[in-house]
C-alpha cells in the first residue's frame, strides 16, 4: 500500500515539475520580468536605499513587526537545509547544467516572489494580536472570486507546513552524528520548534534576527574556502555545467530529451522549493509588517531570494568541485558532509551543529504559517488541531527515507505553487514594480 502510495506521488511530481508546474513559474516569471522592464536588475543595485525607506517607515508600537525583522523571518524560512540537503539532487540527478536552471528560476523567481509578498499586503486584514493576517488564501479570494481554493491552498499550506523532510534529515544527522536514542532527539526537536511557534511571527523573528547572519556567514565562508582552493578547476566545471546543460540528451538523463527535462525539473523544482517561490510562505509572513506600502517590503524579498540562491549555488559548486555529485548510494543529507570530510577532520560534528541551526529555522516557520492557515480555516480550534497533526506527521515521516518524504513535500509544493501563479497572473495588473 505504501509503495503504491509513494508510486502514485512520483507520477504527479512528474506531471508537477515536467509538463505543467515547469511551464507556469518559467512563463510568468519572464512575462513579469518583461512587464516590469527587468525590475529584479534595477532593484538589486539598491539594497542600501531600500533598507533606508524601510527602517524610515517603521514607527515604534505601530500594528504589526518591524520590517527588517521580516527580512530575517523570510530568510529564515528560505534557507536552511533545503539549501545544502535538498539541493543536492539538482547535479546528482539532474546533472551540472541543472545549475544554470537553478539560476534562470531563481533570476525569474524573484518578480513571483515581489508579487507575492505585494498582494499579501496588499490584501491582508488587522487581526486581534496587534498585527496583520495575508497571503495567498487572501489574495486569492479576490483573484477568484469564490472561497473553495484559499481553503485548498490553506490546506496545502498546512500539509506544507509541517516540514516533514527538514524534521527527519535534522533528525537523522542529530542521531546518527552524535549517537543518540532516535527517540529522544526527535522529542527534545518538537519541544524547541512547537515552544518558538506558538508564539508567532514575531517570537520566530526575533529567533532568525539572532541565529541567520552567524549562520550564512560561517557556510558562505567555508564554502568559498573549498572552492577557491579549486581555482585551477573552475573553468572546467563551468564549461561542463554548459555543456551539460545544452547537451540534448545529457549524460544524466539518458533518452532524447530526457536529459534536458531532467535538469530542467531538478533545477526549476529545487529552485522553487529552496526559495519559497510561487508557494505563499513568504507572502504570509511579510504580511505582518509594520509598512503600509507594499511594495517597500516587497522589495527585500528579492535580496533574500539572491541570498538564497547563492548559498544553493555553493553548496552545488562544492560537490562539483570536489567531485562528490557523482558518488552514489548516499542520502541527500551526506554529499555536503563528505566533501566537506576532504578538508576538515570531525566536520561532521561542526555541520550537525549547522544543520539544526539551518533546520531549526525554517522548521518553525513554516510551522507558524500552518498555524496562520489553520486559524483561518478554524479560529477557535485551528491553531489546536494543526499542532496536534503537526506533532504526528513529524514523528510519522521521521522513519521514512528521506528521498521519499522530499517527493512528499516537493508534491503539495507543486499543488501550491500552480493554483498560486494563477493567481498571480490573474491579478498582475494590481501590481505596481516601484
């Protein structure tokens, strides 16, 4: 029953990926960039001055949380260990060239993503907690004019919330690094997650304000180390990621077109998955802000989204320069530990430690935008109830392979991301690129 189960999931992250999720965030991100006359260029030059006009427009014991503390909560959310686990599928099965599409949705992502955050606000509403609720289950009703898909979007939400592979590749890499009992360590993660979650976006942003700089700072260094020490190298592995990625069968894929598909669903898939675009979590958690104008806050959603694809694109660069990425018959979770073994005696020791930072963030979250969503398909027992499935699905998924519980994820991650680019779409001319 299992297997069929799990079967049934690869078929639709096929269909997901490969036939209609691939072409929609690959149209509307360039139909974007084209409306918006390549705002993502424009905007990325002015990471001072906006930073200025948001701290300006944050007023002490205004509705909602400080601006610059979202931008940490976003990041928060976005990376972690879907950028040095998850992303390794990209070249271990899609191939090098797999990056260049990394590149190319994450380039395009960046306008989903502004969009997103710009209608969450846009739309959203004050709520009793001396805050704001938006998102996509917001926006939607008025793309859409019913209230049947931001309850299925809020129920994607909430299945997305709980992020189940996250939880078991921490849980793994915890119990196995440090030879503890599985058991314990997977209660001793629930106590910390549910403590930092049920208290809101605005304990999680104080929580990311504290622990994500130190965080990308240590990785970005270590990673730059390991690939500069393959200086010599790195003409051949970028002209293998080119040629990998123009080769129209491709040493991965295996039939005509297969490679190209292949490296374009891993590349698109993992993009979306690592940066949050197209799925809504961003636009729930931006939503709280202190600002009043959206595009203000929407605006630094682009700087976290470069963030979060330089940081995937070291993690990929040390596998490729290292030669891990073709090494076969290890999880997700160990390709980055190997390589980075090459260098430094027990890292292994060093990266569990980074690990349940990474995790730990994007974990929680998560976990309070399912709690958001769950409180507005429910007000008086939604928060309740979503923590109580939380808590099963984490213990649940956590004695599953890890490559099965990704698929679960990257599945209802596709569902998200296809219902909410139409969205998107539907309401692109409410969109102001300022």
């Amino acid at each position: 029953m299992t297997e069929a189960i799990f079967e049934f999931l690869v078929q639709l992250d096929d269909i997901l990926w490969n036939r209609i999720g691939l072409l929609i965030i690959l149209s509307i991100g360039v139909y974007l960039t084209i409306y918006s006359k390549f705002f993502q260029f424009r905007a990325l030059f002015k990471l001072k001055t906006y930073i200025k006009d948001l701290i300006i427009c944050a007023e002490k014991g205004k509705q909602g949380i400080h601006p610059i503390k979202l931008y940490f909560a976003s990041i928060g959310g976005m990376i972690g260990l879907g950028n040095i686990v998850t992303v390794v599928s990209t070249v271990t099965i899609g191939g090098p060239g797999s990056l260049i599409w990394l590149w190319i949705a994450s380039f395009l992502g960046m306008l989903v993503k502004y969009s997103e955050v710009y209608l969450g606000i846009k739309y959203r509403i004050k709520n009793n907690d001396h805050g704001f609720d938006g998102g996509p289950m917001y926006y939607l009703r008025i793309a859409f004019k019913n209230k049947i898909l931001p309850v299925i979007v809020c129920l994607l939400l909430c299945i997305y919330g709980a992020e189940v592979s996250q939880f078991l590749i921490l849980t793994d890499t915890v119990a196995g690094t440090f030879s503890l009992n599985r058991y314990l360590v997977i209660a001793v993660l629930l106590f910390f997650i549910l403590l930092t979650s049920v208290k809101g976006i605005n304990r999680f942003a104080n929580v990311c304000s504290a622990m994500m700089p130190p965080f990308m700072l240590v990785y970005m260094a270590l990673g730059i180390w390991i690939i500069s020490d393959h200086y010599s190298d790195l003409p051949n592995i970028f002209s293998l990621i080119l040629s990998s990625f123009l080769d129209y069968k491709s040493q991965v894929g295996g039939v005509a077109a297969g490679g190209i598909l292949l490296a374009a669903h891993y590349g698109v898939s993992r993009a979306v998955y690592s940066g949050d675009i197209g799925i809504g979590y961003d636009s729930i958690i931006q939503s709280e802000t202190q600002t009043i104008y959206p595009e203000k806050q929407a605006r630094m959603s682009i700087f976290a989204l470069f963030t979060d694809s330089l940081i995937c694109t070291i993690s990929i660069l040390i596998l490729l320069v290292t030669g891990m990425w073709e090494v076969k018959g290890l999880q997700p979770s160990e390709y980055v530990v190997s390589a980075l073994k090459l260098y430094l005696p027990n890292v292994e020791y060093f990266m569990a430690v980074l690990f349940v930072f990474a995790g730990f963030t994007t974990i929680t979250g998560y976990l309070v935008v399912g709690q958001k969503c769950a409180k507005y398909l429910n007000k008086k027992y939604g928060q309740c109830l979503y923590i109580l499935y939380s808590v099963f699905a984490f213990i649940f998924f956590s004695f599953y392979a890890q490559e099965q519980v990704i698929l679960v994820m990257s599945v209802s991650g596709g569902l998200l991301m296809v219902i909410n680019m139409i969205g998107v779409f539907k309401l692109r001319k409410s969109i102001e690129f300022l």
